[in-house]
C-alpha cells in the first residue's frame, strides 16, 4: 500500500489497522510470542508518525536484537556487543540533528554493556535506549542474564537462579534514574493492547528527548521469551505478569522534562 492509498483510507475513516511504512516486508526470525517484532512496530511507527525516517539512526548490537536492521526501514550501524551506547553517543555527537537510538536486550545493556550504559546516561547522551528485558539470553541458548529472577530456570541454573551462588538480579532501571543525566526513564510492556499504546507513547517521548537535547532517555520493554522459558506465547504473557512484574513494575521512574519552564 502506498503513503498516498493509505492516506486516502484514513480521510475516508475505514482504516482500522495497517502494517507501519517503514516495516518492510522481511520475514521475521523472532519465535511465536516474542515481544521485540511488537515494539518493531511501534519503533517503525513512531518515527513515521514523527517524520524522522530521513534523520533517525538506529544502534543494534549483538543478541536478538541484532537483526532489527533487517525489518525497519531507516539508517542502522551494527555494533559490538554492549557497545551500542558507546556508539550512538559518536553519532550523536557528530550528527546532533538526528535522531539517534539504540535497541538493546537485557543481556547486553545489563552485563556485556553495563559500563557502555552507565557512563552514557551519566553524561546525558542525548540519545535514547530502547532496553528489552526478558530476563535471559534468548539468542544463545537460554542462559541466566543479569535480570534472570530469582529461582528462575535457565540453561545455566538448571535448579534456579541461587542468589548465594548467582547473586540479586540486576534491576538496572531505577539505577540509571538515579543519574542526573537521564532525563526520562520508564518501565513498559506489550503484552496487551493497552499496554502497547502506553509504550508507544514511551518510545515516542524519549524519541522527541533526543531531539530536543534534554539527556537520556531509557525505555524499558518487560517483554517474553516463550522459547528460553519453554512456555507457550500465551503462558509467558501470564509468567510475566504473575512473575517479571514484581520485580519490574511497570511505570514512569523519572520525567525531568516535567520539571522544565513551559517557556523550554
């Protein structure tokens, strides 16, 4: 369908849903269930929405992540794994018009990219970070991650994640709200249609952060991995809710733009 067909539908009102523009017509890879062909979705929207497609750069590093590249149609740089911070802090820098985002899971911004994360935000990078957070490694094997609950089943605790042996899960969130480079950081999910239209509007005000220049923002994305848990798409929605919730409750954690005059 072409912008303007597309167009013409939604002046006639009978459009109820249509696949986002800049979602290309690639199969995805991602198992049933999983949660990052959604927040594709809304990525591909927002930046529409937006008019950003001729600005926006987009990080990817390694993990399932990696392919993102591969199904939104705007500019991507592959990076190292844990580096996407590092990354899209040069682009930013270097391109200060643009939108500049990365897109990384729970085990590569929360372990291989801890240090890439913390040092971006506390400097106030003016980039945003998409952060999915299932609580393993999904790509590699279904191993613990730095978010792994506690007592959770992984490849690696076969008996349950063993905070004498393993340690705390990492809930890196509220740390990076603690920064006072962030400038909005929030927890959401999309495991219902609700849920979507509230992390759209998260991905779409940290997106409009960096372009303002207001520091980091970071959104997080409780999502599922129905492969690494072994559960059924239907099934890891309800584990996520009975179980990643608690842990990870969903909200706002940090608005600093709300404290802005409303002449900035």
């Amino acid at each position: 369908m072409t912008p303007e067909q597309l167009a013409k539908i939604k002046a006639e009102g009978t459009v109820v849903a249509a696949k986002p523009r800049l979602l290309n017509d690639n199969t995805m890879h991602y198992c049933p269930g999983c949660s990052h062909g959604v927040v594709h979705k809304l990525v591909a929207e927002v930046i529409d929405e937006m008019d950003a497609e001729n600005i926006a750069i987009g990080i990817a590093p390694v993990g399932c992540a990696v392919m993102a590249y591969n199904y939104i149609d705007v500019d991507w740089i592959e990076a190292a794994h844990g580096r996407a911070p590092a990354v899209a802090t040069a682009v930013k820098r270097l391109n200060p018009s643009r939108l500049v985002f990365t897109y990384q899971g729970d085990g590569d911004l929360a372990a291989i990219g801890t240090a890439e994360t913390l040092h971006a935000a506390n400097r106030g990078e003016n980039i945003a970070i998409i952060f999915i957070n299932n609580g393993i490694y999904g790509m590699t094997g279904g191993q613990m991650a730095p978010t792994t609950l506690e007592g959770m089943v992984t490849a690696t605790t076969p008996y349950g994640r063993d905070v004498e042996l393993n340690g705390y899960p990492l809930n890196i969130t509220p740390l990076l709200a603690q920064l006072p480079g962030t400038a909005y950081v929030t927890r959401q999910s999309v495991d219902t249609a609700a849920a979507v239209r509230k992390a759209k509007k998260a991905i779409r005000k940290a997106f409009e952060n960096s372009l303002k220049g207001l520091g980091t923002s970071v959104v997080e994305v409780v999502s599922t991995c129905s492969s690494g848990w072994k559960l059924s798409p239907a099934k890891s929605n309800e584990w996520m809710r009975e179980n990643m919730l608690t842990l990870y409750p969903l909200g706002d954690l940090k608005d600093a733009a709300k404290d802005l005059p409303k002449n900035k």
